[in-house]
C-alpha cells in the first residue's frame, strides 16, 4: 500500500530512558512513578483548600504519603491481573508463571481502577474517612497518569491506532507494518489526560467535594466516554482483535474489550452522580 503523502514516519526514541550500569530505567516506567508523585503532589494542594470541601472530612497532606502507597500497590496489581484476566487469559492460563513477569508488559487501566479502588477504601478504613470522599479526592488527580502513561506507550511504539491511509497525519509505526496508522495513543493522552483533567478541575472547582462521589462519578462518566471514542481509531490488542462487528475500514465497526470494560464504568459513574444529588451541598 503506497505511503500518503503526509504520512509521517514515528519519531523513534528509545524506550530506556537512563542506563546506570546493569540497572535501566524506561519511559515506562517513569511515567507511572511521575504518574503517582504528580497525584500526590495535586492531591495536596486540593486537601489544603478548605473552600473546595465545605467541612466535609478528609486527609491531612501528611496523610496522603500513607494513601500513595495504598494507591500504587492496587494500581500495579489489579493492572497485572486486570490484564491477565481480560486481555490474555488463556496464556496466563498455559503459563501462569508469566502472570508476575511485568518488565514483558501488560498493564490494563479497568484493572488498575478496580486495585487502586480497592486500595483506597482500604486506606479509608483505616484512617476513618468517607470512602467517597477518598475516591472522589483521587478521581481529580487520575488523568495525570493517564496522560503520562499514554504518551509512554507512544515512546514505546506500542497499542498503535487502527490504519488510516487516507488520513494526512498519519504515522508509520514500527513492528506494525508498513501501513500508515492513527498516532491512537496521542488521542488517548488529549481525551483521557488533558481534556479529563480540565473537566475534572472545573467540577471541583464548582464544588464537586462537597457531594461525595460526584467527583468520582463524573470521573468514570467522562473516562468511559473518552476511551470508547477513542478505541474507534485503536487496532485492537491482537490476541483477542474485534470481540464482534469487525470491520477495521470504518470508524463505525469493530467492538473491543477497551470499549467492553468502560460501559460498566460508565454505569457506575452514573450510579454515583445520581446518588450524589442526595447529599447536602
């Protein structure tokens, strides 16, 4: 298939961001612990505004070393295991020793959700505040990972968009064939870091914390929202592709598990705005 004529050809930069001796350290690596310590850093200056809560109970700033704790160890086993489960499960299944063999990849953001939640309401226990002021708390700071974690996977070359020959930027990706394709990740960081980023700063701006799980349903409504749109330009994981309705020359066919997993998502999202209208502002 002949290259458009503005097609352009992926930047290659090198996935190994820092070599000190036998110890390297890759973009991925970094994005998800810049991800983690630029959420913490966020959720200190939200918890230090009075005027953002309204009274309602939540962390000191010295709390939140403990909760950043709590939170990287769900995200990075649920992602694991949110991955094994839904994206590759029969291999897991032939060779469950590679299920703890992370440097091979293999990360899912549904399964690191589900593990950074389960953190949370765990760290709310014990420090004894409301488990939906926590989520709430860490639905503001979410996209900056995502955005972070997107633009990895762009260095890394790797969950690379649908192809698009007709389409003028277009990116040729390597490993993925001579085809010119959807630079998807690049959408993914726009819809699911910055522009969630920015929705997620103006409700709580409006006073979204003082009903709890408001933040957090907005969150899950507009992540949904974002992922699905955008797995209409990303090739599907290959060893599962399309789950039905393939059709990877339109934009309107083909159903993925990325897509599959939002919508009960975005079920819950709604569940909790819903239930939020019930508080007391």
């Amino acid at each position: 298939m002949p290259m458009p004529v503005f097609a352009i050809p992926f930047p290659v930069i090198n996935p190994v961001a820092l070599e000190l001796g036998p110890l390297t350290v890759k973009w991925y690596g970094l994005a998800y612990v810049a991800g983690l310590l630029g959420g913490w850093w966020y959720s200190r200056q939200l918890v230090s505004a009075e005027a953002l809560w309204g009274g309602r109970p939540r962390p000191k700033a010295e709390e939140l070393d403990d909760m950043l704790l709590f939170v990287a160890l769900g995200v990075v086993l649920g992602g694991r295991l949110g991955f094994v489960l839904f994206y590759d499960l029969q291999r897991y299944l032939a060779r469950p020793q590679d299920i703890i063999a992370v440097w091979q990849g293999g990360m899912s953001f549904h399964g690191g959700l589900i593990g950074a939640a389960t953190g949370l309401y765990l760290f709310a226990r014990k420090r004894g505040y409301p488990a939906l002021s926590i989520f709430d708390l860490n639905a503001a700071v979410v996209p900056i990972g995502l955005f972070l974690g997107r633009i990895a996977n762009f260095i890394n070359a790797e969950l690379w968009g649908r192809p698009a020959p007709d389409f003028p930027y277009a990116m040729v990706f390597p490993n993925a064939g001579p085809v010119p394709r959807h630079p998807s990740q690049l959408y993914e960081a726009f819809a699911e870091g910055i522009l969630l980023f920015i929705l997620m700063a103006l409700v709580v701006r409006a006073g979204s914390f003082r009903r709890p799980g408001l933040t957090a349903g907005i969150f899950g409504m507009g992540y949904a929202v974002a992922r699905i749109v955008c797995e209409f330009f990303r090739e599907p994981d290959a060893q599962l592709g399309f789950l039905f309705g393939a059709n990877v020359d339109a934009l309107s066919g083909g159903i993925t598990m990325g897509m599959l997993l939002s919508l009960p998502l975005f079920v819950a999202g709604l569940v909790l705005v819903l239930r939020s209208r019930k508080a007391t502002a």
